[in-house]
C-alpha cells in the first residue's frame, strides 16, 4: 500500500469531520447529525463521535487553516481483484509529516 495525496481541506471552525454524506440532508426532512451539536459534543476534547456513531469530529492540530489530506491506497493485487481502492485517510494537520514523508505528491 501507499499514501497518496488527494487533495486538501480548509478548516475555519478548528474542526474537521468524517461523515457519510447520507447524514448531512439538504433538502426533505431534517438532518441525522445537528451541526450545533459536534462542537457540543466536544467541548475541551481532541475528538469525539457524533450522532451516535455515524460520524466521527476532530480539532485540527493548530486551527484554522488549509490542510494536506492523503489517502492509503491498496493496489489491485492487494485487493484480490477489486481494483485500486481507498483503505484509511489520513488528514495532516501539522504533526504527521514526518510520518507521511514526501508521500506521494
């Protein structure tokens, strides 16, 4: 497997979520995970489960900011005929660079 860079996220609230997009409706009906509720829900920890379980909250390491997001990506070969797929995401808010290394830019 490898990490793969896919992208960046910006963060103005100090806070990043992981959340099937199936929760957060739009349109009809209310949403399963009340927005208000995720910094709520964290108050002075580092992270926490939100909506009880279908989403996952987190601060970011040092705030505000634009942050590099990496996916580790298994090969074909690794995923017995499935294909290239996505197995863990890994968003670096300051402190996993030296983890990550180059990456793959």
């Amino acid at each position: 497997m490898k990490l793969k860079k896919i992208g960046k996220i910006g963060v103005d609230a100090g806070t990043v979520m992981v959340v099937d997009p199936c929760y957060m409706r739009d349109g009809a009906g209310s949403p399963l995970i009340d927005i208000k509720s995720i910094f709520a829900d964290l108050g002075d920890a580092q992270t926490t489960q939100v909506g009880k379980g279908l989403a996952v909250a987190v601060r970011s390491g040092y705030g505000d900011g634009v942050y590099p997001v990496y996916a580790l990506m298994a090969s074909p070969e690794e995923t017995d005929g499935w294909g290239e797929r996505v197995m863990g995401l890994v968003v670096d808010f300051g402190g996993a660079r030296e983890w990550i290394g180059e990456g793959d830019k």
